[in-house]
C-alpha cells in the first residue's frame, strides 16, 4: 500500500510540473487548488486541535479523529504531488 501510495505522489508530481509548463491556465488551476486544499487542510487540522484543546481531552485518539475528515484526506492527497511538482520545478530551473 505504501509502495503504491508512493507511486501515485511521484507520478502525480510529474503529471502537474509538465502541465503547469505547457499551460498558463493550467498552472493558474493548478495553483489555485493547491491554494484551497492548504487552507482546507489547515482549517480542519486547526479545528481538530482547538476543539481537543477547549473540551480538556488531550487524548491521542481525539486527536487522530481528524484523520476521519474527508477534507482532511482530499486536501493532503492533493498537496502531496503538488508539492513535488513544486520541487521538481524548481530543480529544473536552477538546471537552466
């Protein structure tokens, strides 16, 4: 599972950096739903956390509940390969 888990980030990553270089509007796309899941990633998270915090039950199964969160899930599967892509650009612009 984590092989294949692994597989799908790094062929993701290559999919998006080729995309963003042959299309502006992709790119523009692209970015903006990276934009989305980071602020969906970050608001459940945060939520997860503060909502621990205030009902006073530090427990680690109260705070692995975020990992049930489909926005959670959705926002992290995406940022993954988004974020080789970024690395990858970056590589291959200091190539040049």
């Amino acid at each position: 599972m984590t092989g294949l888990v692994l597989v799908g980030a790094i062929i993701g990553g290559f999919i998006f950096a080729v995309l963003r270089v042959k299309n502006d509007v992709l790119r523009k796309i692209i970015d903006g739903l990276a934009v989305l899941a980071y602020l969906g990633f970050f608001s459940v998270a945060a939520n997860s956390v503060a909502r621990t915090l205030l009902d006073d039950t530090v427990f680690m199964t109260q705070v692995h509940e975020v990992l049930l969160s489909p926005i959670f899930l959705v926002s992290g599967a995406y940022l993954g390969p988004y974020g080789l892509c970024m690395l990858l650009q970056q590589a291959w612009s200091r190539r040049r």
